[in-house]
C-alpha cells in the first residue's frame, strides 16, 4: 500500500493503546490534516467510569453527536483533497454502545445513530493498535488524566475483547492490525520506519503485526 495514495487514514484501538499519539505522529510526518475525537469535552465521561449504567447513554450520545459534527464538517471542507488522519471510527461507537447500554437505551441510540450519520467514505486505512488490558491499565495510570481515573481493570477487559470482535468483522477498509505493547511510535524512530515499512507492505484487505520484546 503506497501510503502517498492514501487521503483518509484512521488510527484506532481501545483506550491506552496509543492512537491518538501515533495519529499526531504520522500527520505531522505525512503533513497530514487531524481529526481528533476529544474525551476531555465530555462531561459526562469522568461521572462515566464511576457508574457505568447510569451514565452511559448521554455519555455515548455526546460522543456520538460530537464525532458526527466532526466528520460533517471536514466533510464540507472536501476532506479528500488533502491527507486526513484519524484517531477514531465512526462506526467503532456501536462496539461502546452494544458494551455499555441496556436493551431500551440500545434501541434509542442505534435509531439516532443511523439518522445523525453522516455520509463519509471509508478510511484507505485503518490502523488497529491492540495491547493487553493490563498494558493499557498501565498506560492510562501513568497519563494521568483525571477523567479516566476511575476505569477498572475489569472493563478494559470486555473494552479490549470487543475492539478484537469488531475489527474481526471490520471488511469496510483495509485493516493493519498491530500489536502496540513492545513499539513505541512516539519516542523510537526505528519504531515508527518499522510501521511505515510494514504499510508500504502490505498487499491484501487484512494484516496483522506483532515484534517481540
């Protein structure tokens, strides 16, 4: 895949596994065009993680409103002309809608989804960093942003398996599955070569990518 080719490429993965770093990376590399989802302006999300069932139906429909108005409006700009790169997918928000909400408020927000949607075309490129839950309960702790300081170990487990269902399903764009827990794209040069090395590589729809330590 010939990365000059691409106009739309999205770097995803659950909380902690380094998308939005790795995203900031490659468009400053790439002089690349952000489009960046921003968890700090949600108000609900730190209320969120101290009561998962009380509050994850407005904190999935700010997300939701939220990133559609963001795709909207890089979508007026005529996003394509120039190299977008993103730390989320839009289609992702039903894996935290199908985890977090009950039947009732499930029905609810798929029926807003599918009428706030907007038409965009899909990423050239999804980019999908995994870690082990303890790996991101890691990183999180040590980012320490007040609003995640409640998540459990416990839900950065079912958060992790449900990322690894979706992206098993995902056929819409290619998909570089990347395991993140022994590669630094942010403060090793090699490590990031190594990833742009592995996407000029890639030939079919599905890879995955795994260095030891």
């Amino acid at each position: 895949m010939k990365l000059e080719a691409c106009r739309y490429i999205v770097v995803e993965g659950p909380i902690g596994a380094g998308k939005t770093s790795l995203a900031r990376r490659m468009a400053d590399h790439l002089n690349g065009m952000l489009l960046l989802e921003k968890p700090a302006e949600n108000p609900f999300l730190e209320k969120f993680y101290g009561d998962i069932p009380r509050y994850a139906l407005p904190t999935q429909l700010f997300f939701l409103f939220q990133r559609a108005d963001q795709l909207r409006g890089f979508t007026q700009l005529d996003m394509f002309t120039h190299l977008t790169i993103g730390d989320f997918l839009l289609d992702k928000d039903q894996l935290f809608a199908g985890l977090t909400l009950n039947d009732a408020e499930l029905d609810l927000y798929r029926t807003i989804y599918h009428h706030l949607r907007p038409q965009v075309a899909p990423p050239d490129l999804v980019i999908y960093l995994q870690a082990s839950p303890y790996v991101l309960a890691e990183r999180v702790r040590q980012r320490g942003h007040a609003f995640e300081a409640g998540i459990s170990l416990q839900y950065l487990w079912k958060l992790a398996e449900s990322y690894t269902r979706f992206f098993h399903r995902y056929q819409d764009a290619p998909v570089m599955m990347i395991n993140s827990e022994n590669l630094n794209f942010v403060d090793s040069q090699d490590d990031f070569d190594l990833l742009l090395q592995q996407i000029e590589l890639m030939r079919g729809p599905r890879e995955y990518f795994n260095r030891g330590a």
